[in-house]
C-alpha cells in the first residue's frame, strides 16, 4: 500500500505512457527487476497490455504498475498471447452526464496459464489443463464417479468448426491422484453474471450474434476479458 500511495503521489494523473518515465516509476522498475532484459521485456510487455486496451489507459497509473509486478514477482507475463495474467481495468461510480465512470483503477488477475505454470513449477503435477467441450462431445457423467464423459471430435478442421458447448478442466499428481470438472457454458456464463463486474450479459449476447453496438458504454463494455476472450476466461 505504502509503494501505491507512493506511486501514486509522484505520478498522480498522469497516463501510464508518461509515468513510467518519471524517476520513482524507474527506480522501482530497476530495483524490482535487475536484469537489464528482463526490465526491458517486462517494460514491453506492460505497455502492450495498456496500449491494447482503452480502460487501462484511464487507469491510475500506479495500479497498473503494481499490478504488473505482481505478476512479475511469480514469473508470469501479462502479454495476452500467453493468458498467464492479466490487468484488469475496473471503474469507480458511474457518471451519467459524463458518460463514463468517475476513475478506474487496474488489478492483477492470474489466468489459465498462469495457474498452469505455477502448478508444474511445484513438481506436484504429471498432468495438467482446462480445454473447451464442443457439441456432442460431452455424454453425461459417469454414474460411479460423477466424472464427465467425453468423446472428443478426432477432426481438428471439423471440431474447430464446431459449437462450444462447455469446459473440461483435470489434472492428475504425481502420486496418482486424479480430479477433473466440468462446466456447460450455460453455467459459466451464470457465474460470470454473479461475480464479474466486468461482464455485461446483454452486450455479451450482442457481440456473440454480431449486432450493433450501443454507443460508448456498451463498447466500452465489449473490451472487457470476459467478452473479448470469453473461453479463455472460461477455462480460468
């Protein structure tokens, strides 16, 4: 809290692009982070991920940088390519005249990836993923266990052609161990509805059947995550 605060005092108002040029955002950056390259890379990686998106730019730009050394400190990149966390932009009081929210501030979420690699870095797990279930290819559950069963489509070209239905996650331990679940879309989209902030049903609905979109505010609402990469944040 104290760094944030500093942070935030030397830099207030400033947009990312021009903070992290201040001495306190580099002299942070260098002592978080001692090798030249990686600083370098690190310093790539974070400004592609707010370049790319609009509500990262309104961020107080001290939170994105913690944000991202967050994800720094545990090995993990925030470039969207590798889903291994992200830096979520979320609004503060809406602002009906102004159309936008009163300031947004940016958090660090881990992802898919992220949790991928932390858990094979632990030497715990043989085996290890979240993947999406296409149509027919989910046939119920196991009476015995209540593990799903699953018969994949053995044609790439034809299953990636085919209707996401719903996501299978598993892993097994290096002592034989085994879990795995699975979710139908419905449901994660039920899931999203109650936890996320960021999601919006309705514009969600729209984005998936191509429609127009609303003025600002709904496509503000369609650059988030949970729209953008629905299944990734599904498998998350």
């Amino acid at each position: 809290m104290a760094v944030t605060n500093s942070l935030t005092t030397t830099s207030k108002k400033l947009p990312f692009s021009k903070a992290i040029e201040t001495d306190t955002y580099k002299n942070l950056i260098n002592s978080s982070i001692q090798n030249e390259k990686a600083r370098n890379r690190f310093i790539t990686a974070v400004m592609s991920a707010v370049s790319a998106n609009p509500n990262l730019q309104k961020c107080d730009a001290a939170t994105v940088l913690t944000s991202a050394l967050q994800g720094e400190a545990i090995g993990l990149s925030p470039s969207p390519a590798l889903g291994e966390y992200a830096i979520v932009p979320y609004g503060k009081k809406w602002n009906a005249e102004k159309g936008d929210y009163e300031s947004y501030t940016a958090q660090f979420q881990i992802m898919t990836g992220g949790k991928v690699q932390l858990a094979m870095r632990s030497g715990q797990y043989t085996e290890l993923d979240a993947i999406e279930v296409r149509e027919g290819e989910y046939k119920g559950k196991d009476r015995k266990t209540g593990k799903a069963i699953l018969e994949f489509i053995e044609d790439d070209e034809v299953r990636e052609k085919t209707p996401i239905v719903g996501y299978y996650a598993y892993f097994k331990l290096v002592n034989g161990f085994f879990k795995c679940v699975y979710w139908s879309k419905t449901r994660v989209i039920e899931h999203a509805k109650r936890y996320s902030k960021a999601f919006n049903y309705d514009v969600f609905k729209k984005v998936q059947n191509g429609e127009k979109l609303n003025g600002w505010k709904e496509e503000t609402a369609a650059s988030t995550p949970w729209i953008q990469h629905f299944d990734t944040m599904a498998c998350n």
